[in-house]
C-alpha cells in the first residue's frame, strides 16, 4: 500500500483554526504586546512619580522627615530605575523587584520598630540577606549583558 503525499505533514494542519500563525500575523501580536508592556511601564513610572510628588508635599507639610520616608523614597527611585533599565537595555532588570524587595523590608522593620517581636525581626534580616545574596549571585554570576560578571566592569 502506497501513502498519499498530498496530505499534511505530521504537526502541520491545513485547517484555518490550527494554533499556527504566519509571519505577519505573529509580528502584528509581539508589536502590539510589546506597545501594551511599554504603556504600562509609562503608566507606572508617571503613577510612581505623582505618589512620590505628594508624599514629599506630605512630608514639608508637616515639617517632619523620618527614616521610613527616606526609606520609601528609595522604593520610588528603584521603581522608576527599574522601568528606565527597561528602555535603555542596560543592566539587569530582573535585579530590581530584589533590591525594590529588600528596601521594602528595611522599611516594614524601621515602622514596626520596637512592636515587634523580635524573632520576626530575625527572620525579616534572615529574608533581607537571603535577597541581598540573591542580588550578588545574579549581577556577579547571571552573566547578562551589564552584569558584573562579563569583565565590563
């Protein structure tokens, strides 16, 4: 028995509801994905800008500044870097959510201050160096392109 050739090959349908698209079609979802991923960080960098604008007002309102408002100045700044590795392509961005992740921890022990139990205080530092190795192994050792470990710096 001979087998017709003019069928499709295996894992090819000639049906027009298959799950495979053609070039154009392909290009035409990646360039509208990447237009909704780059609105979306503009949005967040606008929406991080205008909640730092007014906790500054916040703070010189009420003539006072304490370490957890510094500290949450730092979480704007990360997020705002965060989004500007994104365009300039330099860096490693997967980096920052873990630096944005230790500052917030800083932050919750200085607010939570002396209400704390202080084993909580332990595992919160224990978290905190459990990320800022995280942080090393990656820059020194991820090997991407801007990171500590391809001779660049």
């Amino acid at each position: 028995m001979s087998q017709r050739r003019d069928s499709p090959e295996p894992g090819k349908l000639d049906d027009p509801a298959s799950p495979e698209m053609g070039r154009a079609e392909s290009l035409l979802i990646l360039g509208g994905l990447r237009l909704i991923q780059r609105g979306i960080l503009v949005l967040v960098a606008l929406l991080t800008l205008a909640v730092a604008l007014y906790d500054l007002w916040l703070i010189y309102t009420s003539r006072t500044i304490n370490l957890a408002d510094i500290l949450l100045m730092f979480l704007y700044a990360e997020v705002i870097a965060m989004v500007a590795v994104f365009y300039t392509g330099r860096g490693q961005p997967f980096v920052f959510p873990i630096f944005i992740a230790i500052t917030a921890l800083a932050r919750l022990i200085v607010i939570q201050g002396k209400d704390m139990d202080p084993v909580n205080i332990l595992y919160e530092a224990g978290a905190i160096l459990l990320l800022a190795a995280a942080a090393v192994v990656l820059m020194r050792g991820g090997g991407g392109e801007g990171g500590m470990g391809d001779g660049k710096h």
